[in-house]
C-alpha cells in the first residue's frame, strides 16, 4: 500500500493501537521541548514522576518567553530550569538565544523524527519534516519520562502548492489563505501534508512559517517533505548527516486534498481578534498604523528579516509608527549584524528587541489605546497584546515592512524593492546551549520562592453537584482562561497565585465566585480551549475546584490538559442544551461513572431539565479522571 508521508513517520513510531483515521494510538517520541512559560511546570512534574535521567533521544529547555526581570520571580524560574535541566540529562536554551521553535528547527529538528513540546507552535520543526506536536507540559513530562504519547490518529490533508509566489506575496499569504478558507476550526483531527510542484519554490524558512500556524487551523500538526532544500538548509547549520529524503509514495492517498495556486495569492492580513478573519491587505490600505512588530516563531528567521530589511533599506519608519524587531535567535542576529543587515533596521529607526517572544507573549510593547498594531506573529485574540482596546493584525514581514514606511496599511506588491536575498551564510553558534552535567548526582536544583509545590486534585467523586460559575461563547481561547502578560506570566509556577487571574477578562472576580461556590462548572461553546498548549489553563481550574467542562467542542490539546488535570469534558449531544443553561444554575453529575460509557446524564437542578452529553475520551482517559488526574495516576503506579 503506498502511504503518504505522515502515515510513513507515524506508523513507524505506532507502539500500540490502531493506525487508522479516528483510532487512538500510542506513539514513540524522539524529540522533546518546553520553553519556560510551561516548563517549570513540566519538570516540577517530571521530578514528581521520580525519574533520574530523561529516556528520550534529545530533549531541550528553552527559556524564551518570561525573559523579563523586573522581579525576582522569573530569574528564579530561570535558575531551577537550567539546574533541574543540567540534572536530569536536558539541553538548556539560555535567556537571549533565540525563540524555542526557531533554535530547534536550527539545530536540533531532523526528518522523519517524532518530536512533542509544550508550545503549540512546536509543529514548526514539520519544515524540517519532522511529526512535530504541540502537547500539555505533563505530556511532554511523561514523554521525557519514556511513557508513550497517545494522539489520535489523524486524517491527512494534502495541501497541493502549484506555481511560484509573485512580489510582495509570502508564505505568510499561504497559511492565512488557508485559515481564510478552512477558519481555526479547519484542522481539528487532521496532519496537513503539504505536496506538489510549488513546495521546492519555498525555503525551509518560509515553510516553518506554514507548520508554524497550521496551528492556528487546530490542526495535529503540517508537515512538508525533506528534499534538497532541507539537505542545503541542513548543510549550512553544519549538520548535514541529519538529512534523510522524505516524501510521500507516488499514488499515496489522502483524505482530502486543497490546492493553492502560489502565482494567484495576494498580500493578506488576518483581522482582529481571530487568526481566520482574513482580508486582503488591499482592502485594508490607508489604514493609519500605530505600531509595527516584526518577528516571533512564525516569521524571525534570516529570510523573514532579510526581506523586511530589503523593504526598509534607504527608508525611515513614519513618525506615528513604533517598529520593533525581534531575531528569532542568536545565530539570526549574528548574520544580520556580519551582512549590514542590522544597520538596515537601526538606520530606519527600528527598535531591536533581544531574541525572544517579547511582544508576542505581551511581554512589553503593548500597543497604545485604540492602537492599530501589526505584527508578523500567528496570534491576535482579544487582550493577547496587553491592551484590550488594540487592534491586531497579522501579516507578513513585507507588508509589515512597507507599512511601517508608510505610515498606514500597504500592499507590498505595490512597492518597489528588492526580492534578492543574500545566501545565507553557514554559521553555527551553540555556545549558550548548556550540555547536561556529566555528574548529575551532585548537581543541586535551585528552588527560589516563586517555585511552589504542585497543586493537588482528589480522586474523582461518584456525585457532582456545583454551579455553572461561569458561560462563555464560542472560541475562548486560552489566552481567556490563564491570561499571559508581564503582569501575570511570572507567576507561571505559583498556580495559587495564577488562578486569581482565570478569565479576568470575562468574568472579573471568578476567582472569588469558585472560592465562595466550593468550585463549579464551566459552560462554554464551540471550540473551547484553542491557542496556546498551555496546561495552567486546566490546572488554575482545577485548583480553582473546576469538576467539569461542559462546551459544544473541544481543541484538542485543552482537552487532553483537562483530563490530565482530573476535569472532566463533556459535550452537548443536543446543542439547544446550551442555550438551556444560565449562570449560575445548579448542575448535577449523577454517576460520574457514566463517563466511561461516552454518554453522561446531567440535571439542571435550577431548571429541573435534564440533558444527555457526550463524553469522548478512552478507557484510560477515564482512569486518569478517576484518580483526579495522569500525575495522581503516575504517583500511585510503580516508579518510573
Ligand atoms: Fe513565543 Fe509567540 Fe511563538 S509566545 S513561541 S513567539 S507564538
């Protein structure tokens, strides 16, 4: 049987279950990364599971999100990553190096290679032809820890590239005409496997910025094959005995299959506060802009900043625009500055930020009020940025570019400058990449106060009776459940701290509301949980008493997040149930038990209805809720 490229890196690393579309199977992981927004939570887990040395072929700590010290809480999440990595046999990113997905599609990312990492863009390293998956931080533990990781298996898209990308139009243009046409929701259970003449028109960097916001589709992961383009990109990171061919068997079948005709692509921008609400940038021009960001994992690669530069060269930023650019790495910034490019920016008034998320996190340079912001980033939902009232709009590195000079929105293919692109040159830096320590007995891991135990759930309860605290409509992301932001970040490993901002842009005070209920329920509409894989977002819950989510649909990695954390998620069989539901009514889990059966009866106490809600999740799915969630589980079982 000829098999497509996705089925021929899965089913080589299936450990058990069934590789059929739909089917739970347990997959082998090479790789793992966290970044430290989710890592300390991932490896306070990690030594909680009772493991010496990590099992997996490579894993790497990355610190690139909470680089901020303006306190001492991050420099002290710092402090016990590199210990408790130097430890347990983990390459650790200093502070500065670079973007997490940016540093390991340089150099660590290799074809054919399974890799899962607590950041849901961690399907970049797909560029590289790598299954790459974004998972909750007591996944990519458990994954560091040997245990299998269990996905289901995916329907495979094939997205067939035809023709050759006109001026002014980037592989940003590609992922947004396909959010355009399939919305965040287009991916849920799908690999996206990108075929066809058009793919060897595209460089390695401009296809991570596809797999990178194949994210933003819901998708699994995307994938594109390992050809010559790989090898050069490979050969120039000085490790070119990573490269293996890869591609999909002639005849291979799929699923689907959408085409895109490169040649017919115009500038687009995706509008606030959703990545699918996509115009061109045409209709958008003369829009005054106020600020203008360039970088973060989507497009902070030397390509990307090379063809800002070649928009920027000769100009000066507008006066009403503040323009700010971010290196995805060291390495990046180091070619910037040997080939002028660097010059480029400072001379047209941009201002360089250190190679990190920065601003894509909300890490500073929040937009003025009612400010008008783009940025070349995967993400604008609704208080992302750190200003409720901006608007964000994503776009690619050229139209950021020209914007900026311009002063408002402006379609690059009308402007003229260069396409050409310097060759890049081979240059490798792993000098802030800590090795692990050859003597990891003596190697003492630093715990400064902002590292607090983690919070504990109870085994599940056969009756629930609670509140519904809280109703929220379609698509709240996780950016609403466990905000990011200067002010709330550093508080990533202090869940008791954490959860007194759940949801405070949508219900202020939930906090107070769950402590005076003894915790509830939440009620919520379609598409529950997208964005982020940050795992606070069930665990702030859960410490919050949270027993359940009740939702019309799920993302995926949320709601395997929560019911790694004990939560249980039920979906309305009946739609019109949702509607049924307000505020604050008493809901009743008779027999928790009837989980496992995939069907769950629930009473409205207040209303005195009843509804019948689906409950999709595995026998061992059920195990974990049982024990109030996988660490529990974990703890109870044998050491590892
Ligand atoms: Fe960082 Fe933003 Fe990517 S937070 S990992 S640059 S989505």
């Amino acid at each position: 049987m000829p098999k497509n490229l996705v089925q021929k890196i899965l089913d080589s690393h299936v450990a058990s279950g069934t590789p059929k579309a739909g089917e739970p199977v347990e997959l082998v992981i090479d790789q793992t990364l966290t970044q430290d927004a989710t890592g300390t939570m991932a490896y306070i887990q990690l030594e909680a599971m009772g493991v010496d040395q990590v099992k997996t072929e490579l894993s790497v700590s990355y610190v690139d999100h909470n680089t901020l010290q303006s306190g001492y809480m991050n420099a002290d999440d710092h402090a016990y990553l590199q210990s408790v990595a130097a430890k347990h046999g983990v390459l650790f990113s200093r502070p500065g190096n670079g973007i997490c997905h940016q540093v390991h599609l340089e150099r660590f990312a290799k074809p054919g290679r399974t890799l899962i990492g607590s950041d849901s863009h961690t399907p970049t390293a797909g560029a590289m032809a790598s299954i790459a998956m974004g998972a909750g931080g007591l996944d990519v533990a458990k994954a560091m820890a040997g245990l299998t990781y269990r996905i289901t298996y995916p329907e495979v898209v094939n997205v067939r590239l035809e023709g050759e990308l006109p001026h002014g139009v980037s592989s940003k243009d590609i992922i947004l005409e396909l959010l355009r046409r399939l919305s965040v929701k287009g991916g849920v259970g799908r690999i996206f496997e990108y075929t066809g003449p058009g793919v060897k028109n595209l460089s390695v960097y401009q296809r991570a910025t596809i797999t990178n916001m194949g994210a933003e589709l819901g998708a699994t992961t995307s994938i594109f094959p390992s050809d010559e383009t790989t090898r050069a990109f490979l050969a120039r990171q000085q490790r070119e005995e990573d490269y293996m061919p890869m591609e999909a068997d002639p005849d291979a079948d799929y699923d689907e299959t959408v085409v895109i005709n490169l040649s017919g692509l115009q500038p687009l921008a995706a509008c606030p506060h959703s990545p699918d609400n996509v115009k061109p940038v045409s209709e958008l021009a003369g829009m005054k802009v106020d600020q203008v960001s360039i970088g973060s994992c989507t497009n902070s690669g030397f390509e990307d900043l090379m063809k800002a530069a070649n928009v920027l060269k000769g100009k000066t930023v507008a006066p009403n625009v503040s323009l700010t650019v971010s290196p995805g790495s060291r390495q990046v910034l180091t070619k910037l500055i040997e080939n002028g490019a660097l010059a480029t920016f400072v001379q047209a008034g941009a201002r360089i930020l250190e190679c990190t998320c920065g601003p894509c996190i909300g890490m500073g340079q929040s937009p003025k009020t009612d400010g008008v912001s783009l940025r070349t980033f995967n993400r604008n939902f609704y208080g992302r940025s750190g200003t409720l009232s901006a608007g964000v709009y994503l776009v690619s590195p050229e139209t950021a570019a020209a914007s900026a000079v311009a002063g408002v929105f402006t379609d690059p293919s009308t402007v003229d400058y260069s396409d050409a692109i310097p060759a890049e040159p081979s240059y490798v830096d792993d000098s802030m990449i800590c090795q692990p320590s050859d003597d990891p007995e003596s190697v003492e891991i630093i715990r400064g106060p902002n590292i607090k135990p983690l919070p504990e759930n109870t085994p599940l309860a056969a009756h629930i009776e609670k509140k519904a605290v809280i109703k929220l409509p379609d698509n709240i992301t996780t950016d609403h459940i466990a905000p990011a932001g200067a002010e709330v970040l550093p508080y990533r490993s202090n869940i008791e701290k954490l959860s007194t901002f759940v949801f405070r842009n949508n219900k202020e005070g939930f906090a107070d509301v769950c402590q005076a209920n003894d915790g509830g329920f939440i009620v919520a509409g379609e598409n529950y949980g997208q964005g982020s894989s940050r795992e606070h977002a069930a665990m702030a819950p859960m410490y919050l008493g949270i027993k359940a989510v009740m939702a019309k649909s799920f993302a995926r990695i949320h709601k395997a997040n929560l019911i790694n954390f004990g939560i249980i998620p039920l979906t309305f069989g009946n739609p019109a149930d949702y509607d049924d539901i307000d505020e604050m009514d008493v809901l009743a889990i008779e027999d928790t038990t009837q989980a496992a059966t995939g069907k769950v009866s629930v009473k409205n106490v207040t209303k005195g209805t009843e509804y019948v809600m689906d409950c999709d999740i595995t026998d061992d799915d059920f195990v974990l809720l049982q024990h109030g969630g996988a660490l529990n589980f974990i703890k109870n079982s044998q050491p590892l």
